[in-house]
C-alpha cells in the first residue's frame, strides 16, 4: 500500500512544516559532516601510518625534510615538520651559542623546550580529528525530540478538529494521527544515522590520535638520538677549548 507522504505534508499545519524544514537542515549538515569526516579520518589514518613506517627507515633528521615533502596535509607529516624545524632551531642556536660549557644542561634544556611544542603540536592536531563531530551528537538527540513536539501537536490539533466535527470515527481520525506522526518519522531518519556515525567516527578519531601520540614518540626518540650526537661532538670541542 502506498502512503501519500507528500500529500500529508502539504496537508499539515505551519508548526509540523517549520520542523519539518529544520530536520531537513539537520539532515543536510549531518550528510556533508559524515562525508567530511569519512574522507579525511580515512586519508589521515592511511597516510599516517605509510609516515610512520617510512619514519623508522631515515637515517637522519635532515632526511625527514624529503619524507615530509612525499605527505601533503598528512597529521603525522606535519607533526614531522614540526618536529623537523625544532632540531634546525637547535642547530643554529648551539651554532650560535659557542660559549656554553655545560652542553648536557643546555641541550637537555633544548630538548625539552622542543618536546612541549611537539606535545602542543600533537594535541592540536588531534583536535582536527573530532572537527564537526558536535553536530552529529546534537543531532542526534535533538531529532527525536522536535520529530515528537509536532507529533504531539499534530495529534493536539486532531482532537482539537474531533471536537469541532463532533464526531470520533476512524475515518476522521486516522489522516489527521497520520500526519501528526510523520514529524517522527523524520526525526528518526535524521537521528539515526547521525547517531551510527557519530559513533564511527568517535572511534576512528581516537585511533588517530593515539597513532598521532605513537608518531610523536618516535619524532622526539629520533630528535633526542640526535641531539646526542650533537652533545658529543660539542662536549669534545669544549675539551679541546678547555683542557
């Protein structure tokens, strides 16, 4: 049997329409969100880990330039490159600080002050990650709930026509409860998928964050292999400047 949905809503009053054309503005936004989202958690969490296995095949710092370069807006690369202007900073600071004697003390001071950006640049990045998710959670609950206020309303003006007819036979009750129960309908349709990928992706991007803090690990473990290299070279020039 088919049901003249289109003929109820040209039949309804203006408060079931107005939140008809709201869940129809929930329903649009909810869409282009879960469109969004899955392109990018799915290109972030694939690119992220090709970065992260060609991560511990670098031999140097400096070849992480190159790699970063291969992963256009890709988290992970950019949380290379973050890391990557941090050690170039530290270079041309100990070039330019030839006086210090206590290299350990300074480099260790260097090394932290570049692990807090990198830990900065790690929890921005992860933020990327739940962007526009919010509305997916209103949505959500907030569905139901305006698709029940015109139900309630519908059927409120119903009774309201009975009494006015007098009469309470099926015929005159039926189409009025018809119309009345469309707005849930509706409401459940845009509610529930918002829920499922409100869910999906919660998961999704809180995969990516921890693979973001596993990137960031190896960046700092890297810079800190560095920087101990650096260490020895300039604790052995100190030597030769101060027998």
């Amino acid at each position: 049997m088919d049901i003249p949905v289109l003929a109820m809503i040209a039949r309804s009053g203006w408060v079931a329409r107005t939140i008809l054309i709201v869940l129809a503005l929930l329903s649009i936004f909810t869409w282009a969100i879960i469109f969004n989202r899955w392109y990018f958690l799915s290109r972030a969490a694939r690119l992220s880990k090709l970065f992260q296995n060609q991560l511990g095949s670098l031999h140097s710092m400096s070849d992480l330039e190159k790699l970063d370069s291969k992963f256009e807006n890709c988290p992970a690369a950019m949380l290379g490159g973050v890391t990557l202007g941090e050690y170039k900073r530290i270079l041309a600071d100990a070039r330019s600080d030839s006086g210090v004697k206590d290299w350990s003390f300074y480099l260790q001071s260097q090394f932290e002050m570049a692990s807090d950006r990198v830990e900065t640049a790690s929890a921005g990045l992860g933020a990327r990650f739940d962007r526009g998710l919010i509305l997916l959670a209103i949505t959500s609950s907030v569905a139901p709930f305006l698709g029940l206020l015109g139900t309630v309303w519908g059927i409120m003006n119903s009774f309201y026509q009975i009494g006015n007819q007098g009469s309470a036979s099926l015929p005159v009750v039926a189409p009025g409860i018809a119309e009345a129960l469309i707005t849930t309908i509706v409401g459940l349709g845009v509610a529930i998928p918002a829920l499922f990928f409100y869910n999906v992706f919660m998961h999704q991007a809180g995969r990516a964050e921890d693979q973001i803090e596993s990137v960031a690990e190896q960046l700092l473990l890297r810079l800190k292999r560095e920087i101990f290299a650096l260490l020895f070279r300039k604790s052995a020039q100190t030597q030769r400047q101060y027998p």
